[in-house]
C-alpha cells in the first residue's frame, strides 16, 4: 500500500475508475522513471480496492442467492 494513499473507503467505484484512468493518462506522459514508478503503485492500491469491493458484492449477492433457495425447498 502506498503510504500517500491512506483509505480509500470514502470513495465511490465510479471515483476510484476516475482515478484509475487519470493515473494512467499521467503514466503514458511522463519519462521520469521514480514518477511512474510510484504511480504504479497508486494503481495498484486502486485496482486492489475495486476487485475487493466488486469481489464483495459478488460474494454477497450469491450468498443471497444460497438464502432465497433454501426458503423454497421445504423438507419434512
């Protein structure tokens, strides 16, 4: 985790896929070596917390899924 970037909670998918887009804009246009680099690791920690938040949501969606199932079948 990049130490500038702190939690990332507050934001909104649709502001961390900003980001995530603005990063790599500046990754092409610069030619600074220790630049890129750390803005590597900013993408990094973005793509991280969105594939936890949509990984999250998958998971709970099929674990309601599981739930309504269960409420249909009726054993006795």
């Amino acid at each position: 985790m990049h130490p500038g970037i702190g939690d990332l909670s507050h934001l909104t998918d649709t502001q961390l896929e900003d980001k995530i887009t603005q990063l790599s804009r500046y990754y092409h246009v610069t030619a600074n070596d220790d630049v890129r680099q750390q803005i590597i690791l900013i993408l990094d920690d973005y793509k991280i917390e969105l594939e936890t938040r949509r990984y999250n949501a998958k998971k709970k969606m099929q674990q309601d899924n599981d739930n309504d199932l269960d409420n249909l079948i009726n054993v006795s």
